[in-house]
C-alpha cells in the first residue's frame, strides 16, 4: 500500500496508506482525515476535495484533464498546485506523496 501524507490547513498530518487503484481522495476518506467533503463521491462535479500539491510533486504526477481543470476554477484559493484528490490515481509511484488542504472547501 502506497502511503502519502495529508496536511491540514492547521497543520495537522496524517498518514495514508491506501489501497493502488483508489482515488487519494478515498484514502483520506477510508482513514478519516477531515477536511476532504468530497460530496459528488468522486465524480469530479463538486470540487470539495480540492487540495494542494507539495510542489516538488507537481512535475511527477498526470497533469489533470480538462473536466478537472473546469472543476478547480470553482474552488476558493486556487493555486498553481492546485488539484481535486478524487482525481489522483493511487500508484505505487505516489508513494511519499504530500499534500496540503485548504482552509474550507466550496
Ligand atoms: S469528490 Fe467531487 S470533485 Fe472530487
């Protein structure tokens, strides 16, 4: 199981470990990290699983499609790093992940 880890606005950390083939949204979800709401389940049409990537991962990780990239201009506090975790494919090359979420989701 690839494990990453999830930031929380205040800081908190969590550790992932989550089944390869599940979104990293999922994972959080699975292993009760708050602040993901994911309300659509992973259908990309809500955009409340936003969340940012460390930047050293930006370069190592699918960049998102078109759907997505619609999606993230709805979120507050869009960033550069900017991605929808129900979009991130959990893979072994995930592994060491990080990831920041923001302060609410919308
Ligand atoms: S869970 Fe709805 S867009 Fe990701």
């Amino acid at each position: 199981m690839p494990r990453f880890t999830i930031i929380e606005h205040t800081g908190a950390e969590h550790q992932v470990d989550a089944e390869v083939g599940q979104s990293v949204m999922q994972g959080a979800i699975d292993a009760m990290v708050p602040g993901i709401l994911a309300d659509c389940g992973g259908s990309c049409s809500c955009a409340t699983c936003h969340c940012y990537v460390d930047e050293t991962w930006m370069s190592r990780l699918p960049p998102p499609e078109s759907t997505e990239r619609d999606m993230l201009e709805c979120v507050l506090e869009q960033r550069e790093t900017s991605r929808l975790s129900c979009q991130l494919r959990v893979t072994p090359a995930i592994e060491g992940l990080v990831i920041r979420l923001p302060a609410s989701q919308v």
